[in-house]
C-alpha cells in the first residue's frame, strides 16, 4: 500500500542570535492509511517543529531548507502558497496541544467549524453548520446541535479538544498531525480521547502522526514509533519492536525512565545531564555525552544501522531482529 | 510549550542560559539586541549629544540669553547667520529681544531635560511604591490604590497638569510637582500589573512564607522582576513629560517667562508666525521635536528587545 | 444585564460626586479671585458687598452645599469675566469643540486602524517600518508645534486655508455645525488633522501590537492549519479578538481628545471650551473652571460606562459574569 504521508530529508531550520540553529534535521518517515505513527522526544527535540513544517507553517525567523513531504503523492513543499494553503485542512490537518487556545474565545464553536468547511467547499452556511454538526457526532460529543453554539468558555476542557479533532475531520484529510493533544487534559478523558482517535484511524483510514513526549501513551496507541533527539530521528520501527526490543541507547533510557514500562519495585534509572542545546551541540552524535556506549568513534557522524528496526548509533544495543 | 510555533530549541537555551549569564554578558547581549537597529543607536546619539550641550550651555553659548544685561535691543530679529554687535555670529537670529536664539533654545533644552528627567524619576519611584503596595498586600487596599490608579489613567495628563498647574502657579517645582502626580498613575499600573502576575508564581509565596521582612520580599524578589516594562514607560514618561512641559508653557500656565523654555519659545515665535520671522518658532521647536521622538524611538526599541517573544 | 447596569450606574454617580468634592476644593484653593477681578481702589464697603455676593465670605464647605444644590437645579453659577450663567456660556462653546473632536476622532479612525492592521500583518516589510515611524511621530511631537507648522504651511504659505476660527455655521436636520457649509469644513480641517494625529499614532500602535499578538496565538495557528486564507483569519478571527482592547481604548481617547482640544483650541483660535478653560485659568474664573471640569468627569464617566456596555456586547466570557 501506498504512504498516505511520506517525509523525506526535512529540514527546518531558524536563525537566532549565535546563527542558523537546525531544529528538524534530515527526518525522513513514512506513514501508511490507517496507521498512527507515534514521533516521540523530549521538549526541545524538533518533534513540534517537525509536524509544523509538514505544513509548511513555519514562520520567520525559521525556515523550511530541504526536504520533500509527499500528502498521497503530492510533494507540499513544491505547491504555490496558495495550493499549499488548500491541501491544508483538506488534505492534511492538525491538532494542537491545548484546547483552551485553539479555540478562538469570540466566536462561536459552530462559525469556527463552519468557517473551516467554507473555505474548501463552498456549500451554504446552513449546510456548513449541518457538516460541523455531524463532525461533532463522529467524534462522540452528545448534544452536537447545541454545542455548535456554545462558546468554547462553555466547554470542558476534553469537549474543546473533541471539537478541535471534530475540526481537523471536516473534509476527511488523510494527515492528521496531532501535537502532544491529550497532554492538556486529565487521564481519564485522555484514555477516552485515545480510544476514539484509535476507532478513526482504523475507520476512516487517516493517516495520524501523534507528537508527544508521553512514551506510555504512545507504546499503547501507536502501530510504528520515531524517537527524535536534538532534531534527527535516532531510532524508528514497529512499536512492539522498538519498545521491547529498542536499539539506540536514548530510547533504552526513555523505556527505562517511564514507571509504567518499568517493573515495579527498582528504583527508576534516568537519563544523565539535560538536552543539549541545538545552537551548541556536540560533534558526531548528539547524544554521546549522556551515552552509557559512547566510545571515540562516536564523535564521528553516527550511521543508520537496520532497515525496518532504524538506529542511527555506532553502537546499537541489539542487531536488527528480522522480521 | 504553548508557543508551538517557535524554535524549540531556541527557546529552550534562552531561560537556562539567561541564568548562568553574569550580569555583564546580559548588558552585552542587551546591547547586541539594541544596536540591530541603527534607528534607535542614532537616536541615543542624538540625545546624548543635546543632553551635552544643553547642560554644558553656560560654556559653549556666546551668551547668557536670560541675563537682561547682556541682550542689545540693537541686534532684535537679526537673521540667522547674521553677525551682531556682540561680534560673533547667531546661527539661529535672534529674537525681539535681541537673545541670541541658539543660546535660549540649549538653555531651554537644559530646563526640558532637567524637568523631565526629575518628573520621570520621581514619578516612577511614587508608582512603584504604589503598584508594589497594592500587588503586595492585595484585597482593600489593592482595590482602593488601583481605584485611584484607574481613574487617574482615565484623565488626560494634561488636563491633570493643567489644573494642577493653575492650583500650584508658575516654577520648576511647581511643574515637577504636577507632571509627577499626573505621570505616577502609569507607572503605579505597570508595576502592578506585573507584580501581580509574579505574584502568583510560586517563588514569591515560597519567599513570603520564609521570615524575611516584607519590604526585603517587595524590592529584593519582585521589584527586579516589573523592572524591565518599568524602564519602557520610563523612556516614554519622560518624553512625554517634555512635551508636557513645553505644552503648558506654549499655553502661558507653565514656566514664568524669567525661566528659559522651549515652549516659552516657541509662544513668542508664534506671534510672528505671519511675518518671515518664521527662525523664531521653527528652531526651537525643531529641538523640541527631535529630543522628543529620540527619546520615543530609544524607547521603542528597549521595549522590543526587552519583549520576551521578540528574543533570539 | 440589567443588575449590572444599575450597579455600573450607582457607582459612576459616586465617582462623579467624589470628582466634584476635588475639582471643588482644587480649584477654590486657586489663588483669591478678589484680587483680580475687584478694581484695588475699591472701597472697604464695595470689596464685602462684593464678597458677600459671590460668596466668598462663606466656609468653604458651606460654599459647596450651596454649589451643590444650585448645581441640582442647573444653576452653575455666573462667570466672573463674562458675567453671564457659566451654563450657558459653556453650552455655547461646547458644540463647537464637539464637532472638532468628532471629525479628528473620524479621522484618526478610519486612517489609523487599516494603517495599524496593516503593519501587524506584515511587520518586516518597509510599509509597517514608514507606519510605525509616522505613529511615533503622530504621538510623540507635541501638538501645539505641529498645529503651528500646519499654519505656517497651509494658511501664511499657501494661503489655501484659513489659520484659525471657526466658520460659518449652516443647518443640517435641525443641528447647527458649520460641518454643514464649505467654508466651515476648510476652518475645522486643519485643527482636525492636528488634534488627530496624537490619537491616531496611538491607534496603529494598539492595533498593530493587537494584530501581532493575535497571529502567534494558537487559534490563528489552528485557523491556518485549515487551510484559511489570511483574509479570512484576519477579517473572521482577528478584527473581532483586537476589537475588544481597541474599544476600550477608542472609548478613553475620545476623552483625552476632548482634553487635548485644549491646546488645537489655543493654537487656531477655535471657539470652544478648550480655549474657555484655558482662559479662565489665566482669569481665574472659577465657576467656569468648575463646571468644565465637572462636565470633563461627567463625559469620562459616560464613556466609560458605555465601553463596558460595548465590551459585554463584544466578549462572551464577560457577558457571563455580568449575569451572574
């Protein structure tokens, strides 16, 4: 089957006071229909800034400098801005982190919503709001009718980001890029909110790229996982595999450092030392001064060990498993 | 991270490396900032240079406009240029008086940079021991001072001033005086808009609960933290006291006509404003513009950089 | 609604009484009006008829309830300069600063919203930078100059327009404003222009700050990433977020315009109680200074209470607390 959303080589990149600091560094992925892909790192890590260029949505002072990203075989970053602007939405969509401020507080949920369908198709207001009412309806809001005109004040904090999914749904996008959407909210509505994304992918076939830097959420909800550090992708493969069997030593300490992944009763490894900074990184890899493994040869560019099982490491912890 | 759209990456350096930074690297990073635009770097030139003149007027003018014995009737509206019988040259004419122009505008600058400069510094100590008292101590007198603050911010300052002034009459102190109860208002609110957003971070209710003085609390803890909106209005207080000034002394209810001003100035030059006289209202309000909008632009450009969102 | 609006009405009339008592005690502690206005060669007995009549023999806080309830019956008192009912002198200027203030307000409006819109949405560009340097112009040189340039250029100069007055003043559905006659308009344009300049400095400013914050916030982000255009996003979801703090500020600058007609008045001779104040300082004709202040409080206190009113009608989350 064909990637509904193919990332080759991207790279973003943002100037600052000490220079151009690359924040998304030569990520390349792919993500078939139906399937969740969970990119997962640290804040800091590029993981954001990853799903923004894929919009191409990245302002001044950053920049998108290479790449290709392919919406069922539509390379985005050679469209016009204004072909861009409606593959957005209609192909590819978003979901941001916190619902109280991706709503606008002045308008009603219904207008957003309704606004969000006119501008792909034009249709009449009434059947605009008929749309966003059974965008709500799929996303399993009670009521729908009457939350479409309510305020967002008037919502819960779940309910906001059932919208905001409901939104992103509108034209049935094969992409959907959710950024770290359940981090806001309590875990009994996130478990929720898990479950319903789950049943859309499966049922709709989109596409989703779940940011977060929540492995437990991930290792439950996604079929294939990124781990990002300090903007490249240090290690890629099935979820099973990476979780059970993780080859980069990043990863390994991630696994280790989550208490639900960890057996109860020993005391919980960390990761030494913080993020580096992206303006003042070590040479070769990234990760050497807080790797258990590193040796001299780490100071060198690190190479892609494994196909399916990806490890960017001179020292990977396992051997590709064949599949 | 609700600023989902920045560099990550840039934005994490900034806060871990703001703190390890000695003070002397944050002023040379701050200087960095400012000086990216020539604008601004331009204008600090300008003020200090006219900050130099005018208070070093007594030595560098030919003479002292405001001492009557040494004006001339005889050299009344010469054209600039033009040599009188002191046997130098007015650069700028001179008036009816005879005053050499340029003289009486440094000397004018001198009183306008003095004014504002005391109406400013005093106006923002009164504001941030109003805006830290309300934000500190919080519930009925929060209310009461932010009442006042409120309504005060709702006058016009040059209405204030101008009943002050007439309540106060005519001098320097007198014209401090009310530019510092009109001008308080804003600093009062800035600090205590800050404040109380530093307030409700954990820092302060973790040094409140420590023994330490309240007033140690107040200047030590939070003062530091409203200090930067602070000197942003600072800058335009001060300018706008400037303005102020020359305003009420172009009305006749600011400074006595024995004291040199700007406005004064620039009041008389307008009689003549249907004649060719045009020097005498023209100059010193060229002065009065330039120190004006130098100080605005100086200030625009601290507020920029000062802007957590606009740093790199 | 209806309970905050009593509310807001109660205390608005407890700010304007307490503005009264001030402005009362301020402008009393002015100086002794004797002096100026009774001829010095005046006899003893003439000096305490005087007195007498104006009151001034009186405790001040006796002379307060008496100006107190002259005031209830619309009685502010005479001018001691004019010698007619301050009610009606004020009234008969007060249409004059009234009709400067609308047209400078209009124009600093309509020019300095698109203006400020603009440079927000494109603040790199060379347009926003020639903007923003305009609007620190507009609000940082002082008027009183600039009005007197605008002089110097259009009426000596050019002789296009005249310096100073008001002009000829025609009818228009039973409101007398010389807006109704040409000559009228070329006497109000300049004054008009030179009082609107601070104000709409201060517009682009507000808006532009309003139009940058709006475009990093997370809804203009999630409105991108549907595909809408810009039009769209500044026109359906900005304009209506930066209306809210523009409002306020419109509603709080229309009073500092009114203040500020003080020194346009001054400057081009234009007959309205901007130019009445200031001569009754110098005159120290306190009824005058005491009803126009009162009249500023009033005008203030009336505006703002019609920008919470709009700001309620504007913002959702307030119009819930206003109910409860």
């Amino acid at each position: 089957m064909s990637a509904a959303l193919e990332v080759r080589g991207l790279t973003t990149r943002f100037e600052t006071r000490s220079g151009w600091v690359t924040a998304v560094n030569d990520v390349s992925f792919s993500v078939s229909p139906g399937r969740i892909m969970g990119l997962v790192g640290e804040s800091g890590s590029g993981k954001s800034v990853t799903g923004f260029s894929i919009l191409g949505l990245i302002d001044k002072p950053g920049e998108i400098s290479g790449g290709e990203v392919l919406v069922d075989g539509t390379d985005l970053r050679r469209l016009s801005p204004d072909a861009l602007r409606r593959m957005r939405g209609r192909r590819v969509s978003m979901v941001f982190q916190d619902p109280m401020m991706t709503l606008n507080p002045v308008l009603r949920v219904g207008d957003q919503m309704a606004m969000a369908v006119r501008v792909h198709d034009r249709v009449s207001k009434r059947a605009a709001w008929e749309r966003a009412r059974e965008a709500l309806e799929i996303v399993g809001i009670p009521a729908p009718a009457e939350r479409l005109k309510a305020y967002p004040h008037q919502l819960s904090g779940g309910m906001r980001q059932r919208v905001a999914i409901a939104t992103a749904l509108l034209h049935r996008p094969s992409v959907i890029i959710a950024d770290e959407p359940t981090t806001a909210l309590d875990v009994s509505i996130q478990g929720q909110i898990l479950a319903e994304v789950r049943r859309l992918a499966d049922e709709t076939g989109t596409a989703i790229v779940w940011v977060t830097h929540d492995l437990a959420v991930v290792s439950s909800l996604a079929d294939d996982i990124c781990v990002m550090y300090a903007g490249r992708i240090v290690e890629s493969g099935s979820a099973g595999a990476v979780i059970a069997a993780p080859r980069h030593p990043y990863t390994r300490g991630l696994i280790d450092s989550v208490p639900s992944l960890h057996p109860p009763g020993t005391p919980l490894p960390q990761i030494p030392g913080a993020t580096p900074q992206l303006s003042h990184l070590p040479s070769g890899c990234p990760f050497r001064p807080r790797c258990p493994r590193a040796t001299d040869i780490c100071a060198t560019e690190p190479p892609r060990t494994g196909n399916a099982h990806m490890a960017l490491c001179h020292h990977p912890l396992t051997e590709e498993v064949p599949a | 991270m609700s600023d989902t759209l920045s560099p990550e990456g840039a934005t994490l350096a900034t806060p871990a490396a703001a703190k390890a930074d000695s003070r002397a690297t944050r002023l040379k990073n701050f200087w960095a900032d400012f000086s990216r635009s020539p604008v601004a770097v331009i204008s600090l030139v300008v003020i200090v240079l006219l900050a130099a003149l005018s208070f070093g007027a007594p030595w560098v003018t030919p003479q002292n406009p405001y001492d009557m014995a040494s004006l001339d009737w005889m050299d009344a509206f010469l054209h600039p240029g033009t040599e009188g019988s002191g046997g130098y040259v007015h650069l700028l004419g001179t008036d009816n008086a005879g005053r050499d122009m340029l003289s009486a505008i440094l000397y004018g600058l001198r009183t306008s940079f003095v004014i504002g400069l005391s109406a400013g510094a005093l106006a923002l100590m009164v504001g941030i021991c109003v805006g830290l008292t309300a934000a500190y101590f919080g519930g009925r007198i929060e209310s009461l001072l932010m009442r006042i603050v409120d309504l005060q911010l709702s006058m016009p300052a040059i209405l204030l001033a101008l009943v002050l002034v007439a309540m106060l009459g005519q001098g320097v102190a007198q014209i401090v005086l009310a530019l510092v109860v009109a001008q308080y208002a804003y600093f009062a609110r800035t600090t205590h808009g800050a404040a109380t957003v530093e307030r409700g971070k954990d820092y302060i209710e973790a040094a409140r609960s420590t023994p330490l003085p309240t007033r140690r609390v107040l200047f030590r803890h939070l003062l530091p933290n409203v200090l930067p909106p602070l000197i942003v209005v600072a800058t335009v207080q001060v300018a706008s006291a400037i303005a102020l000034e020359a305003t009420l002394s172009f009305l006749g209810v600011g400074l006595p006509l024995t004291e040199p001003s700007l406005g004064s100035l620039i009041s008389n030059g307008f009689k003549y404003i249907h004649t060719d006289r045009t020097w005498l209202s023209i100059y010193p309000g060229l002065f009065l513009m330039v120190t004006v909008v130098a100080i605005n632009l100086v200030g625009d450009q601290v507020r920029h950089v000062l802007d957590p969102r606009n740093q790199r | 609604m209806l309970g905050y609006l009593i509310r807001r009405l109660a205390q608005a009339v407890v700010v304007v009484f307490a503005m009264s008592v001030i402005v009362f005690v301020g402008v009393y502690a002015i100086g002794n009006p004797i002096d100026v206005l009774i001829d010095p060669g005046a006899t003893q007995e003439i000096r305490a008829k005087l007195i007498a009549q104006y009151g001034l023999d009186q405790p001040l806080w006796r002379q307060y309830l008496t100006f107190i309830a002259n005031v209830a019956q619309g009685d502010m008192g005479t001018s001691m300069v004019y010698n007619i009912p301050v009610v009606d002198l004020v009234f008969s200027r007060l249409p004059a600063t009234l009709e400067l203030v609308f047209v400078s307000v209009c124009i600093a409006t309509f020019i300095g919203i698109p203006a400020g819109l603009y440079a927000g949405y494109r603040p790199d560009g060379i347009a926003a930078k020639a903007i923003m340097a305009l609007s620190v112009l507009g609000f940082s040189v002082p008027t009183f100059w600039i009005g007197m340039l605008l002089i110097m250029t259009f009426a000596v100069n050019l002789g296009v327009l005249p310096s100073g007055g008001r002009g000829e003043v025609g009818s228009v559905l039973g409101i007398h404003t010389s807006l109704a006659t040409l000559d009228g308009w070329s006497h109000v344009i300049l004054p008009a222009i030179n009082l609107s300049l601070f104000k709409m400095g201060l517009m682009i400013r507000l808006t532009r700050a309003g139009m940058v914050e709006a475009m990093r916030t997370d809804y203009v982000k999630f409105a991108r990433a549907q595909g809408l255009t810009d039009r769209e996003i500044i026109f359906s979801h900005v304009l209506r977020n930066i209306s809210i703090p523009i409002v306020t500020v419109f509603g709080l600058e229309l009073g500092s315009t009114l203040a500020f007609a003080v020194v346009t008045e001054s400057v081009f001779t234009w007959p309205g109680v901007g130019k009445l104040i200031i001569d009754s300082i110098l005159q120290l004709d306190r009824p005058v200074m005491v009803t126009y202040l009162v009249l500023v409080v009033v005008l203030f206190v009336l505006i703002n209470l019609t920008v919470d009113l709009v700001y309620a009608r504007l913002d959702p989350r307030v119009r819930l607390k206003g109910g409860a």
